[in-house]
C-alpha cells in the first residue's frame, strides 16, 4: 500500500479536499490521509510514500522530520532540502540568469544587528551602504518586503527617501529587499504543479483580500501561452513541484513579482470554486503519480535544473 499524507496548520479546506479527492478514485494500492506524527527517530523511515507539506516553513520540526522522511524514500511535495535553502533574492537573481523579466531589485541587511552579533561581526560591510547607487538603480516609488517569508507581512510602499528611512528603521533584525515598482495594467496569480500543470488567474492585488481574484483580465491566447512558458520556465529551474507565480503586466510585458509561493493559498473560499477545483484536482492526480513511481529508499525528490546543471558541471 502506497500512502500519501498532508502535512498542514489551521487550514481545512484544501487538506481535506485533497484526502477524499485521492480516495475517491479508489486507485488500487493508493490511500491518501493527514500525516500523523508521535514520534521522529534519526534515519528511521516514515509510512508514506508521499508527502504534501502545507506547514513546514512555520514549524521547524515538521521540517526536520520531512528532511528525514526524504532521506528515507518519501517524495515529500515540495523539497525539504532546496525549499531550506531557497529564498527572493536568489530567485530573482536567478530569473536575470533564465530570460524572466523581474524589478529591479537590491537586498539590504538588516537595520539592527542580528542576536549573538555585534559591530565586529561586520567587519566586511561598508557603513554608510551606497544608498545613493541603490536609490538610483531600484527608482522610487518602490516596495520594500522581507527577503524570506511572505503573505503581504511587513511589506512598505515607499515614495522617496526619507520615507525609506522611516520605515526601514521598523524593520528590526529582517533583511530586506527594496524593489522597482511596476506599476501594472493587468496581473495574474499562476498555479505551477508538477513542474508541467499551469493554471492562470486573473488577479487583483490592490482590492481588499477576499476580493482580489474578482478580476477581469482578458488576456489573448498569445498572452496565455507566453505567461505559462514563464511560468514553466522558473518552477522547472527552481523545482518546485506546487507553487505559485505572480505576474505583473507592464506595457505587455509579464514581470515575475513573486514566485517563491511553495505553499500557496488554496482555501475555496479565498481562491473561488472553480480555481479550488482545479488546485485540489490537479494536486490529487499529482500525487498519485508521484506515488505510483515512488521507488523505496531512493531519493524520490524534484531537484530543479539549476541544481542539476550545477551538478552536471562539476561532474564534467
């Protein structure tokens, strides 16, 4: 029996979707439940095949045992170890590299030194930055947001330079990033499964939350089939097997705003109907297929195309 769990917090819609959407199919060999943990003991093997985490980034335990689980065999959705390692900055830094348009983008350190540290421990940073080459390269008005984490948390829309000042002396130990604004016609929230499944949503980041998929963006099928290349093109790179992409559109053009999403919003009554259906649909048959092709203790993991090719090269 192949068994394929979901890790999650106080979301309920989507777990529990997604459990009696796989047992629904009644595919022989396959059962589908919430994980249940009492215990985690070093190099011991999990009971599933699969994994679905909705939860680890906020809870390091549960990301410690997904590491082991992964150690072990289990295809945990997404990857424990590159998911740790991921974060903003670097994904922005690697769209530049993939031929993905995104804001201009500088990361800052943090404005009060970070527990354990003192002036010492900065012996390699210049004081004052070149704020002014920052400055000039992002432009103003510009966001600043935490270079790791997101759900709109301390996020600031700044107009000019005192206002810079002003809220990054808020910020406290988060590093940040001071980015471009793009100031869009249209924009689009982007389901990425399995590296292959791409579903587009019109989306509206400027209405009150419950409302910002009550959008009506009409994009032409060119414009489709452009937004779902970019879309391919970062998850196959950063190998996330259920994230999503913000695209903001200016002048026609579709900017990478946001793509670092491992554990989307997928609530029904957040999402709508008809984008839950496809999410939980979509998910459910990925699962199972990563199931079905699960090979026992072996690494069952999605490692992306940066991670490979750097390995490839290495190896040559």
């Amino acid at each position: 029996m192949k068994k394929i769990g979901i890790l999650f917090g106080k979301e309920r819609s989507f777990p529990n979707a997604f459990v009696d959407r796989i047992n629904s199919k009644k595919i022989e060999g396959i059962i589908a439940e919430p994980v249940l943990i009492d215990k985690v003991l070093q190099g011991a093997a999990s009971d599933y095949a699969v994994i679905v985490d909705r939860i680890s980034h906020d809870v390091p335990f549960y990301r410690a045992y997904l590491k082991n689980a992964a150690l072990n065999g289990t295809a945990v959705i997404n990857n424990p170890f590159w998911w740790s390692a991921d974060e903003k900055f670097f994904n922005n830094c690697l769209a530049t590299k993939i031929n993905v348009p995104v804001p201009r983008t500088a990361i800052l350190p943090s404005r009060d030194i970070p527990e354990d540290t003192s002036e010492k421990s900065f012996s390699n940073l210049a004081y004052p930055l070149d704020w002014q080459t920052i400055f000039d390269y992002v432009g103003f008005p510009a966001y600043m947001k935490p270079f790791a984490g997101g759900g709109w948390k301390h996020v600031f829309k700044l107009h000019n330079i005192e206002e810079f000042f002003e809220k990054h002396a808020q910020t406290g130990q988060l590093v940040m990033l001071l980015q471009e604004e793009i100031v869009f016609e249209e924009y689009y929230r982007c389901y990425c499964i399995g590296g292959k499944h791409v579903h587009i949503m019109p989306y509206e980041p400027r209405n009150p939350h419950h409302l910002r998929y009550s959008a009506d963006f009409k994009p032409s099928e060119e414009k489709l089939k452009e937004m779902e290349q970019i879309v391919l093109r970062i998850n196959q790179y950063l190998g996330y097997d259920f994230n999503t992409v913000e695209l903001a559109l200016r002048d026609g053009v579709p900017y990478a705003i946001d793509f670092c999403n491992p554990a989307p919003d997928a609530d029904e009554n957040s999402v709508g109907h008809n984008n839950f259906e496809w999410v939980v649909e979509t998910a459910a048959n990925f699962a199972i297929e990563k199931a079905l092709q699960h090979k026992d203790g072996s690494d069952n993991l999605t490692w992306g195309e940066f991670m490979k090719r750097s390995i490839l090269q290495q190896a040559l």
